[in-house]
C-alpha cells in the first residue's frame, strides 16, 4: 500500500469539501465546492450600473403623465400604479386546443394576462430606498391584484415577481414588478406543490413551518427575522446570495395576510433589499418573486407563503455568477457556502449606503 493510499483520512467538513446539497422544495440535488473560492478571476467583468437616476425621466414609459408605447397615458399617479402589459406574454383570449401529431410533440394552448406594478411615482427609488410604509403599500397593491386576478375562473395561478436590473433582463430602470396570471401551475410551483404535498402527507406537518422552525433554532443561516418573517440563505441555495424569505405563521399567500403581517413583509423587504446594496455598494440586481396557494379552487393545506430571491453577483458589483458548462449539462453549482453567505448579509447596516443621497 502506498503513503498516499495510507495517509488518515481527515474528518468531512461542509466548509472545506466538495459535497451535495438536497433542495426538499424541488427534490433537486446541487454540488457546493468551499474550496474554491480561492481561485483568482479572469473572467468577465460587467460594467457597473450608473448610481443616479432623475427623480422624473420624461421618456420613461413608467414615470407619472407619461405616454407608453401602446399610446395609453398613465395617470398621475401617487403611490402605486398597475396597467395590463403592453407587450404581454400572455392573452386571455388564447384559444383552447393542442397540438400532438406524435408522443414526442406536444403542446397545449395557454391562456393568461400579464400586469405591471409600478412601485412609486419616483424613477430614482428602488425597493431598497423606499421606506417601510411604501412598500406596505405595494404588498397592498400585490393582495388587490391576487384578490382580482386569482377570482377569475379562468385563472390557476398567479406568480408575483421582479426583475432588478439590466444585468437580470428589465428593461425599464424605473421601480417595478410584475404578475403573470395562468391558467395551469407554472413547473416550477408544480415541483413545489408535490414536494410540499408529499412532505405533510410522510410528517404530518408543513415542510416550510419545519424549515423555518429549525433556521431560527440553528440561527447559522438567518439573515432577519422579525415576528412575521424570517430571511435566511437556505441551506440548499443555489446563487451565492440567494435567499428565502418565509412566513412564520402557517399562511397560504398574501391574500391571507393581516395589517400587521403586511407591515412586518415590508419590514423584511426592506431589510434584505439593503443588505444587498450594502453588500458591493451598488443598486444589487436580482430576481425575486413570492410562491402561494394556486387559485383554480382546489385545497391546498400544505402551501407556505414564502419568497426567494436570486441575485447574480459573485464577488463584487462587477463580477457575476454563470450557470455553464457542468451546470447546465450535470448539476447545479456553488462555490461560497450559504453559511458563509448569511454571515455576511447578516453582518451589513440595516441603513442604505445611499442614506442621505435619496
């Protein structure tokens, strides 16, 4: 036997060794290599996204007054604004009908609406720079719109989401999220919805109230907790800053929240909008988007009101992460681990960098 094949065996240690993680809300597996975050970088370097932006941009087709690109005129609007998408990937109108000449192909018409949700008047805020109040009243605007979309019998689900910044594909600098409203369940809250499912059916409780339970009792991965919710990187994250936004409470969506829920929802988005711009002191872009009860009026006892987010940057406000090569052919990868991750958004000032400036 060789020194090498001999040598003691050090003990597994999750920051330090490459190993998998399981994400029990998809059934999907991820591999964290710890160990490489000592690598230097060579590789592409982003242009870093200006830090200023009128209050009022008059060919903003977002801002107050303003003409859009279907000729409509928004109001002068003081809070919050919603307008059916000029350019939705969704009709209601979709005839019903599919197309399936062989078992290889397949297709199935799919009915829907997409709307815009303008957060404020303002062109220069972000989420992160509004106050708590404001954004209550954009969670106020998300519950009118899950009340009057999600009544539609024609409607089965609808994701609340938003696209922050040009490097995550929105179009338009000015404060705003989306709602695309369909008829069947989207895939991925068809792999949340079995995975939920089969959970309470195996523990006879709610995977996501055991979840959070076991976070705020470990403490290693929470970012914020507050009476209502709870911001953790969760231990399966896949982006090196991703995190899970969670009900406390066993709730269905955000049309089951209270005025104190929807005050301490406002409370947490603001805190982990921050940490992020505090993180590289930037505008830090990501995707986020809140997951809830289907509307097609079935019963849904085991859905957790929860939100992830899914912010690309890797090591600084120029230098972001790429899912390639192994990631798209084999399996998903990270190299800084979420409890690496959570110590740092955990350890940033709750007051913007830009306090003062706004």
């Amino acid at each position: 036997m060789s020194t090498k094949d001999s040598a003691p065996r050090t003990a597994f240690d999750l920051t330090e060794h490459p190993h998998k993680r399981y994400n029990p809300l998809t059934g999907e597996w991820l591999l964290v290599s710890p160990h490489r975050t000592k690598r230097p970088w060579q590789g592409q370097v982003e242009d870093a996204p200006p830090e200023t932006r009128p209050r009022y941009d008059p060919d903003c087709y977002l801002c107050p007054g303003n003409t859009r690109a279907s000729g409509e005129v928004n109001p002068q609007y003081a809070h919050t604004f919603v307008f059916t998408n000029d350019f939705a990937a969704l009709l209601p109108d979709t005839p019903p009908g599919t197309y399936a000449p062989h078992p290889l192909l397949r297709a199935e018409a799919e009915s829907g609406t997409c709307r815009v949700l303008c957060f404020s008047p303002r062109h220069d805020l972000t989420l992160a720079e509004m106050d708590t109040p404001a954004i209550a009243r954009v969670i106020a605007a998300w519950q009118e719109q899950m009340r009057e979309v999600g009544a539609r019998p024609d409607i089965g689900y609808v994701q609340v989401f938003e696209n922050k910044g040009a490097m995550m594909g929105a179009s338009n600098p000015h404060p705003h999220g989306q709602l695309w409203a369909t008829r069947t369940l989207p895939r991925e809250v068809e792999k949340e919805d079995a995975a939920q499912h089969a959970y309470l059916e195996a523990h006879k409780s709610c995977l996501l109230c055991d979840y959070a339970a076991l976070e705020l009792e470990r403490g290693e991965r929470v970012v914020y907790a507050n009476a209502h919710f709870a911001v953790v990187v969760p231990f399966w994250a896949l982006w090196p800053f991703e995190t899970l936004l969670v009900s406390r409470a066993h709730v269905g969506g955000l049309r089951d929240l209270d005025a104190d829920a929807v005050r301490a929802l406002a409370d947490a988005l603001r805190q982990i909008t921050v940490r992020y711009d505090n993180l590289f002191r930037t505008s830090f872009p990501y995707s986020m988007g809140f997951h809830q009860t289907p509307t097609d009026g079935g019963v849904y006892p085991h859905w957790h009101l929860h939100a992830h987010f899914y912010p690309p940057l890797l090591r600084s406000a120029t230098v972001r992460k790429f899912m390639v090569g192994y990631e798209m052919l084999a399996t998903p990868q990270r190299d800084i681990t979420a409890e690496q991750a959570a110590a740092r958004l955990r350890g940033l000032s709750d007051v913007h960098y830009r306090q003062g400036q706004i």
